[in-house]
C-alpha cells in the first residue's frame, strides 16, 4: 500500500480523505492535518520555515502526494492558501507521483507527470490499480 502525503487548504478536507485512505490501508504521512498545534501567525516567517521543512520531509518519507481541491475556489468565489501548490511542485522534482482529487485549481497541476481523480473513491481506486 502507498504512503502519502495529502497537501490541502483545510485540516477537515484533508482528513477526510485521509480517513478513506487509511480505510483502504495506505498510510497517511502528512500530519500537519491532524496536529494540535495552532498554524503560525501570518507574520511568523520562523515558524512557517519549521512548518516547511516538516511537510518536506513527510514529502519526501511518501510515494504519492494528493492535491485536495476546494470546491469553492474551483467555482471562483474563493481563493486558497498556495501552500498545496509550492507541496506539488517540490513533489513532482522529487519524483513523487501527485494526484489531483476534485478538480485542477492551479494550471500547473496539468503538468503531464500528475494525474486527476474525481473523488476520494476515486483516489482508492486509482491506487489500486497503479504501482503506487
């Protein structure tokens, strides 16, 4: 089973998906999801720089990386965090396979090396399918 990292814009999303993965008994290696610890202020470039490497190491302990959409920012009316986005891109230089579940919000996504899934369901499926 695959280990991967779920790189999203909300803890509540992307525990969801984790929950459906580890369901399906891949191990989630993500934690910043599931952590007690409050997000660093805007302002707090240390403690965003810790938050970095941390999310990079878990990258780079996984095989695949999930890019959860917003439903919102898909249709427009809002606009997310780019952290999922820079997580993507540092993924696809380290070889790690990304995948895209409820849609492409960034055009970069479309890069030929990524691969979309509706839904988590979806998500399971492709896994299971696929050398993951």
């Amino acid at each position: 089973m695959a280990r991967v990292y779920i790189a999203c814009h909300a803890p509540d999303r992307a525990n969801y998906v984790a929950d459906v993965l580890k369901a399906a008994g891949h191990a989630v290696v993500s934690t910043w999801h599931t952590s007690a610890d409050p997000r660093p202020a805007k302002d707090d470039a240390a403690g965003w720089g810790r938050s970095a490497l941390r999310n990079q190491s878990e990258i780079d302990g996984s095989r695949v990386l999930v890019v959860v959409a917003s439903p919102a920012h898909l249709d427009g009316t809002e606009r997310v965090p780019g952290g999922k986005f820079v997580e993507a891109g540092y993924a696809i230089r380290g070889n790690v396979r990304v995948v895209t579940v409820g849609g492409v919000e960034n055009g970069m996504l479309y890069h030929p090396h990524v691969e979309h899934v509706a839904d988590a369901v979806a998500l399971v499926e492709l896994l299971a399918t696929t050398d993951s």
